[in-house]
C-alpha cells in the first residue's frame, strides 16, 4: 500500500477500501495544547466525527459522516482510476467530490435566515501519488472548495489549496505522515492560515491509530481546508486521532486482498 489508510492525516490518501469492506471511523480534534493547565492543554475541549466509509468496488467507495464541530454532515465519493504498477504506470491517480452542510444554529448572528443550499459546501480533490520506495511515499492533492455562501462579503466564494503530504516508515506497524496545505493568496478567508498536520499510523491487527498534531479543529474537508487558524510553529497546536475498525461484510475477493 502507498499508504496505510484511506486517510494521510485530515485529508485523503489515494488508498481505496477493498470492495465489501466497511471502515468505521472515530476522529477526535481536541483544543490548543498551549491553552493551559486549566483546559487540560486542550482536552476538555474536543471535538468528534464518526464516519462509515465503504468499499463498492476496488475502485470506487463512499463515505459519510457527522461531526459535532458546526453539527456538520457530511459526504463524499472517491474513485481511483490509475494505480502504481512495478512495471508500468509510476502513479497511483484518484478523485474525491465532497459535500457538506452544517446544521448548527450559527444563523442566529446573521441578518438573514440561510436556507438548506446556503449552508451547504463542496470540495472537489485529485490525488496523485506515487510509492518511490518501500518507506517513501508522496501525495501532491490540488484542491477546490466552494461556499454557496460565504462568511463576510469580501470572503471568496471559491478557494484553491495546493496540497503535499508523505508517509515515512518507521518500522512494520508504523509510520510518520505529513500532510500540508497551501491556500492561495487570491482564493482564502481573512485571517485564516494554511493547515498543517503530523502524524503517526500505528497498526495493531484490524485496528489503525492514527495519532495527529495539527493547527485546525476541523476534521471534515471545508473547516480544515478553508477555516483554519492556528500558528502551529506559534503554539496553536491541536492533538487528535483517529481509530479506523474494518469489516468484511460483503464478497471477499482472493486476488485482490490487501492487508487493512
């Protein structure tokens, strides 16, 4: 695998589930390490997604979630039409078309009452990746996110992220993985920064850990692509992981196993 899971850090990795498995995902993002003893360095502070993603084919899966940062739902489709050969095609190549809503009461400070497509965003990702060695490999992730609306009237509607990440192999169960985005200058919310995450997989039987360092609170594609705005290298640092279960719930294909 050029990666563990189907996940890098936040974002996406070109690693599809199997067809017929399920993943079920538990993220946590709690509050800045740097808040102090009296928050616990960030503890009594977190946030939690719970995600189901699910394998339809080897290409294609699918996978929804809910998150209790802004009570968000949130959706997306990643199918994976190119993959790394050792003799043959030097890059695994996939696409990810994301949606959300957010569905807590944020419209009591605004002047108007937004309807179900105002709260509603949408993230479109291409991930290429290539494997250089057997504990080297490396993801560019160019990104596009739209708002249908967005926060203040100078705010963009549509933003651009440049997205790099690595996986780097420590020994059989584990790994350190970095992950960032750049968002550019013309396309970004006011006063918001670029996300970066470091993390740690560790595998332990049908169980992923995945232990992250990062500067936003979201876990979904919009907040942490779009919304975050901790200073990692300034203390604004959040831990977090996620805890990735599978499942073999539908027909198990010989030839095309693979170690989750």
């Amino acid at each position: 695998a050029t990666f563990k899971t189907t996940r890098i850090s936040n974002g996406h990795s070109v690693e599809n589930l199997p067809a017929g498995v399920l993943d079920f995902k538990i993220q946590h993002r709690f509050g800045k390490l740097n808040s102090g003893i009296k928050e616990m360095f960030g503890l009594d502070q977190a946030f939690i997604r719970l995600g189901l993603d699910y394998g339809i084919t080897d290409k294609l899966m699918v996978g929804f979630g809910r998150t209790s940062y802004q009570k968000q739902l949130d959706g997306f489709v990643k199918y994976k039409f190119l993959e790394q050969k050792s003799s043959g095609m030097p890059v695994s190549v996939a696409v990810v078309a994301a949606g959300m809503i957010r569905t807590d009461d944020y419209a009591a400070s605004l002047p108007y009452k937004p309807n179900f497509t105002d709260r509603m965003a949408y993230t479109m990702q291409l991930l290429v990746a290539r494997k250089f060695t057997e504990g080297l490999s490396l993801q560019l992730m160019p990104t596009f996110t739209h708002y249908n609306i967005v926060p203040t009237s100078t705010d963009p509607n549509d933003i651009i992220s440049l997205g790099a990440g690595g996986r780097f192999k420590l020994t059989k169960s584990t790994s350190l993985n970095v992950e960032y985005y750049y968002n550019l200058s013309d396309y970004k919310f006011a006063n918001t920064r670029n996300s970066l995450a470091i993390g740690f997989d560790i595998e332990t039987g049908g169980h992923v850990f995945q232990l992250i360092f990062t500067n936003g609170q979201g876990i979904a594609e919009k907040p942490f692509l779009t919304e975050t705005t901790g200073n990692f290298f300034g203390g604004d640092i959040h831990f977090g992981f996620n805890i990735s279960r599978v499942f073999q719930i539908g027909g198990k294909k010989k030839s095309k196993e693979k170690n989750w």
